[in-house]
C-alpha cells in the first residue's frame, strides 16, 4: 500500500497512477470443492507477505477463520459463505486474489467474482481431473476471456500421467496448456520440479519436524540425473517432446485465450507454489483500460472508477451491517472523496471505506486499480453499480448467470411480513438468489431462482437467524430461464410448462420446464426472441 497521506491525493500523477496499476494482478482461484483452493491459496499467502484480508479464506477447523455466525453453517454444510479479498505482497507486486465462495454447491455470487479479476488460477486435482465445477466456472472465464493459469495440485498423491491430464485440460478448455514447470516423478512420488525456462531442477524434501515450508535445493541438469536417475531422465524425454511440439509459453498466446500456463503443486506440502506466484508477478495481466457502456475507453490512469460486484450483510456480529465490495478500475481512491454512483445519481462521500482482516478492520487511505474496497453501510449502492468521481461514467451491467433451480416462498410465521420483505429484498440486491414476482400467481408468492440448489439453505439460514423470519419453500419444475420482452408475455403465458415472472429491476423472464420446451416454442413463434442468460455449464 501506498503510504502517501490521502489530502495529498487529489491530484495524483497519471504516472503514479500508471505505475500502481502495473504492479497489480487481481486474481481469482476457481476449482471444484476439495482439489485444495483454500490450501493453495494459504500456501500463496505464505510464500508471500499477506497485507491484508477482506472477509476470510473459507475458515475450516484449524484454520485462522473469523469467528461468525457464519462458521456455523459453514461447520455444519462445509460450505463457504463470505467472500473474501486477501492481498498479498510479492516481489514488489500487490496481487489482489478474490475469493470465489461456494463449496457443494455455487452461486450466482461465485461468478460474480469473476467479473472484478483480470485472471484465474484454475486448480485441478491430480486425480480427479477437471471435474464438472471447474468446467461451469471456466465456462464464465470464456465468456469473458480471461487468461487461464492451470495449476494441477495433488501430485503428492496418485494421480493420472501428466501428459494425460494435459489432454484432457485441452480438450475440455480448447486451451493449449504450455508447462512452465514439469515434475520429477510420478504422481503420487512428487521429487521435484523441472523449470522448463532454465532446464534446472528443484528438489523438495520434506522439513523435519513438520515445518510448513518444504526444503527447496536447486541442481543443474547433471546434478538432478546423478540424484534422480530415471525419474529425471522421463521429465527430460517430455520437456522435449513438448518442446518439440511447440508447447511453451507465450504471453499473446495465452492473454489471447489461446494457451494456459500449467504449473504442478502440492499445496499442501507448499511443492511447487514459489513457481506459481512469481508467475503472477511475472505472466499474469495488470489491470486493463475499460469500456463503459457507451464503447468507451476508460484508461487505468484516468479519474477514479469503481464497479460493485458483490454487497453482504451480516459478515460479522461486532459489526452488523452492510458492505458493498467494488473493484477499482481506473484512477486513484482516497479516502474522504466524492463519487457518483451512476443508478441512484446520488453522489456519495467514501468516508467508510474499509478492509476486514479476520475480525478486525482496517480503514483504507489510498487505493488503486485493481484493488478492491469495501464501502461500510453504503445503502444504496447494487452489485452493478458504476462508482465515478466524473459522475458520468457507467461500466455495463454484470451478466446474469442462467438459473437451474425454482422454488416459491412464503413465511413460516404470518406475523413476520416486514422482516420476510427486507430479508428477500437484500437476498437478492446480495444475489443469493433471485427474488421474481409472477402476476399469474393467485397466491402472490414470489419465486426464487439460484444457479445452485444449495443456495435455498443459504435463504433459509439467514431468513431464520438474521431476518427473524423462517420461510417455507415449495419447489417448481422449472429448468431454464429466458430474458423476455414485455410484450411477449401473453403469448408466453400460454405456452404449455411456461411462466412469466419479473425481477426487482423490471426485467421480464419466462421459466420453462426443459429445454424442449424451449425449442418448441421458438418453433412455432419465429418472431419472438428468447435472450440466453450467461450459461455456466
Ligand atoms: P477446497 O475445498 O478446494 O478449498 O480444498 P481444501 O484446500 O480445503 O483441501 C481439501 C483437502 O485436500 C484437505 O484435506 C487438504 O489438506 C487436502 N489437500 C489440499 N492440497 C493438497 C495436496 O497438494 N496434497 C494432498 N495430499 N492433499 C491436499
């Protein structure tokens, strides 16, 4: 963090504000549950300097969580609820990882994160391949194209031939991955690392006495043969062949989405780790110029810009509030300035602007882009939001992902109305899930959406300890949503296993039962457009 005094900021050099924003990488780790994220991602931690924490890592027994209310649910589900923003110091690098909460289950907040980073680090277990999160959650990086560092983890146990998991990230991706380090060693019989820059070797061996950090010594070509005999001979034949095949890396390639860097790790053992975050420092994109709306080009360097991506309430008992998390895309922020957000109109001074490290928070002074601030009790601000200190500027709105699972919902107890309104109503501006009204509903029961069916209990958890206010659910067979126009809606509404309903921003959908339906209805309407939401399988 900068140390310049925040009444000093008001006009920042365009080269500072260049400068910041170039030793920035804002980051997120995507995975399916249990290939080791929160491992890796404490293992980056430790590899580097951790300056501070926004939420927590998902805090599982053991580890150094917040103590929130939250952890019971997540002690009794195993699943993460509140986001977290680490920053990590390395290498005279700020690198910003945001985490992608979620655990059995995600939802539409967990690719929501995906929109505030510039890259991922896609972690994939040895064994296990690349498992059907990790798919849904690289289908959102496509959409985007945002440049894809694969990490396989796990090599400390069995697990699949590396050239064939190089296959299957290739096919499933369409990504040509190109090693940056190979292993020595089976999986399962992890030695060490070939560096495929330098043709070096890196030999781990575990620390006495179960020290976190494994012991790292560096060997020449003929000082790894004389130590690792075949093993290093294998990890020699497949550096040249992949040499030979063309497979290197190449920074267009892969900020172009065509390549993906790999690395091999086990996290747990902090194997491999070292190699991953200075490839952050080293390969992973900085922050980048930004269209608005309008097509227009927003330089790093030009006045402060922020988009929210993400609003909570509740993160913490000692501090019962809202906080709305933007990410910085342009200009320098200071505390105490005057911004626009671009909805409300409002204009709005950023007085509360805080970090969360573990229970504690820490106020922010100065921030850059890249960054990632959270602003204390600012009500009016939604995930969407474009924060400007122009007042004009409006990034486009967040997609909206496609949503698998409907339910209707009502309050268990009568009497608890207003609670059961302002729950649901900040449930949805969090995206939870989505609150929907359908007018051809004789009970007027809102219905939910969520991309995960998890999220109900989510619902049902805050509805009951936070809201006061327990909900019954009673699920519908609907499958798929498409984006309406209003004026389609009677055609719709008698369409056979159809329904229309409307969200708080006025945006009409049609909920249909399969996909069947779908593609009948669009058989016989040609004139009528059905617009996909983002898909995330
Ligand atoms: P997450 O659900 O993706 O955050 O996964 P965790 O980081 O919680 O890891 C899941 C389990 O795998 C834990 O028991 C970890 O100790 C274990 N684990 C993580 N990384 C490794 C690794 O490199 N090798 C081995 N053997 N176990 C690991």
């Amino acid at each position: 963090m900068s140390t310049v005094p925040s009444d000093q900021l008001t006009d920042v050099p365009a080269e500072q504000v260049a400068a910041e924003s170039a030793r920035r990488r804002t980051i997120a780790v995507i995975s399916h549950p249990d290939a080791g994220k929160s491992t890796l991602t404490e293992a980056l931690a430790l590899h580097a300097r951790a300056l501070r924490e926004a939420g927590h890592v998902h805090g599982k027994s053991g580890r150094a969580g917040v103590v929130t209310d939250w952890q019971d649910m997540e002690k009794q589900r195993g699943i993460s609820i509140s986001s977290a923003v680490l920053q990590l110091d390395h290498r005279d690098t700020v690198v910003n990882v945001v985490d992608t909460p979620g655990h059995a289950d995600f939802s539409e907040d967990t690719y929501r994160a995906l929109t505030a980073v510039d890259a991922v680090i896609m972690l994939i277990d040895a064994a296990r391949g690349m498992e059907v999160q990790t798919r849904k959650l690289f289908g959102v990086c496509k959409q985007r194209g945002l440049p894809v560092i694969t990490v396989v983890n796990k090599w400390d146990r069995p697990g699949q031939e590396a050239l064939a998991l190089l296959d299957e990230v290739e096919s499933v991706t369409g990504l040509r991955p190109t090693p940056v380090t190979w292993p020595v060693g089976i999986a399962g019989d992890f030695r060490g690392l070939l560096e495929r820059s330098t043709g070096g070797y890196v030999k781990y061996t575990k620390a006495p006495g179960g020290a976190t950090l494994a012991v790292e010594q560096r060997m020449d070509a003929a000082g790894a043969e004389a130590v690792e005999g075949e093993a290093w001979r294998q990890a020699v034949d497949e550096h040249e062949l992949l040499e030979a095949t063309g497979a290197d890396h190449d920074e267009d390639e892969f900020l172009g989405f065509r390549t993906t860097p790999l690395f091999f790790t086990a996290a747990v053992a902090n194997t491999g780790v070292g190699q991953v975050l200075d490839a952050l420092v080293d390969i992973a994109p900085s922050p980048r110029d930004q269209r608005d709306v309008g097509g227009e080009v927003h330089p790093v360097t030009s006045r402060f810009t922020a988009q929210v991506f993400k609003t909570q309430t509740g993160m913490n008992p000692a501090h019962r509030d809202r906080l709305a998390f933007a990410r910085i895309h342009s200009g320098v922020f200071h505390r105490g300035m005057t911004v626009r957000d671009d909805r409300s109109g409002r204009p709005m001074v950023l007085k509360h602007v805080q970090t969360v490290f573990g229970s504690d928070r820490s106020t922010v002074d100065v921030a850059w882009p890249g960054d990632v601030i959270g602003l204390v009790n600012a009500r009016h601000v939604n995930v969407g939001d474009t924060l400007s200190e122009n007042g004009r500027t409006a990034y486009p709105p967040l997609p909206v992902f496609a949503p698998e699972h409907f339910r209707t919902v009502r309050p268990k107890d009568l009497g608890s109305g207003k609670q059961f309104r302002q729950g649901l109503r900040e449930l949805d501006a969090e995206g939870v899930v989505r609150v929907l009204t359908s007018d051809s509903r004789g009970d007027g029961e809102p219905v939910l959406s969520a991309v995960g069916a998890l999220q109900f209990d989510v619902v049902q958890y805050r509805m009951t300890h936070e809201f006061r206010s327990p909900v019954l659910f009673t699920e519908l067979p609907f499958t798929t949503a498409r984006i309406i126009d209003r004026k389609d809606a009677p055609l719709l509404r008698a369409h056979r296993g159809c329904e229309v309903v409307e969200n708080a921003e006025g945006r009409v959908f049609a909920l249909f039962t399969d996909e069947w339906r779908v593609r009948s209805f669009e058989r016989d309407n040609p004139d009528v457009t059905l617009e996909q939401l983002v898909a995330t399988s």
